[in-house]
C-alpha cells in the first residue's frame, strides 16, 4: 500500500468529471487499499474519494465511526459508482476538506440520503443515511462531479474560515 499526493485547490484536475467503474478486479482492489493508506494519513480525514489522488473513477471512502460526537453511521464504508437516489431536508454545516487544507466553509446539505452503490467487488449495496455521515457522503460524491465544497459555500463573503489549525 502507498500515501498517495493529495491534489489541492486550485488544481485544475479537481474540476473533472470522473468516469463509473466498469471493471471490480484486483487493480481496483489494490488503488482503494492505496487511497484508504492515504485517508487514514490525512489529518482527521473521514472521507476521501478518487479524483482527489488524480484517479478519476467514481469511488469514494467514508468513515466517521471515529467522529469526536457519537453519530448513526453504518462504519468504514467503500463506494463505487454511488448515486443518491432520494433526499429530504437541508441544513448548513461546516465543512473541511483535504483538497482545500487552509479552509473550511459553511455548505447546505441534504438531512436525510437514501444511497446506492457497489462494493469493491461490484455487489449492490444500498443505505440510508442522516446527519454528518449523509453530509460526508455528500462531500466525497461531490469531488466525482468535480465540485469542491469551495463551489457550494452559502455565502463567500460570510461562509468561508480560515482554518487555524489542521487536525
């Protein structure tokens, strides 16, 4: 397994649209054991997703079982091809992100997801989510479409922090 170099904003690379996984094989396999290395490495990281490494397939790795506040969550989750498929309520929340280390910013999120994905041998696999792990979930699938959460800030002028200090 490797640490793999995170891009940072303003990256160009961050901006592409990334491509759905056809093959569920050992070199899948092996770049998520790499990019789960490089999340655990991120300080206070609980998810990373591909186009963040310059790896521009639609997976994403979550996992706030760790968080400082007990939240529902369904633990270490890898994602590939995920797509929210229902939605309901919103809420602002404060974000950070390992492609923006400097920041973080208040967004509007969903409250409520229902998710469906594969696993990284291709099985089906579905959730649903509330609260942070909703909001995480959210956060990576947006680096997919090649948004930052820079891109979904409520306000710039009022909603973006610098950050004091990386945890």
């Amino acid at each position: 397994m490797a640490v793999l170099e995170i891009l940072t904003y303003p990256d160009p690379r961050l901006k592409q649209v990334s491509e759905p996984v056809t093959r569920f094989d050992e070199a899948l396999r092996a770049f998520i054991a790499d990019l789960e290395e490089t999340r655990r490495a991120g300080p206070g990281a609980v998810g990373i997703a591909a186009p963040q490494v310059g790896h521009f397939q639609r997976i994403v790795i979550v996992d706030v079982s760790g968080a400082r506040r007990p939240v529902p969550n369904h633990g270490h989750l890898v994602l590939v091809n995920p797509e929210i498929t229902a939605w309901e309520g919103y809420a602002v929340g404060r974000e950070g992100c390992l492609s923006v280390p400097d920041y973080t910013g208040n967004v509007i999120r969903a409250e409520r997801i229902h998710l469906e994905a594969r696993d990284p041998r291709g099985e089906v696999l579905a959730f649903d989510m509330e609260g942070f792990e909703a909001r995480a979930v959210q956060h990576e699938m947006d680096h997919l479409d090649g948004l930052l959460f820079l891109d979904r800030l409520v306000s710039r002028r009022n909603d973006l922090f610098r950050r004091k200090k990386y945890r």
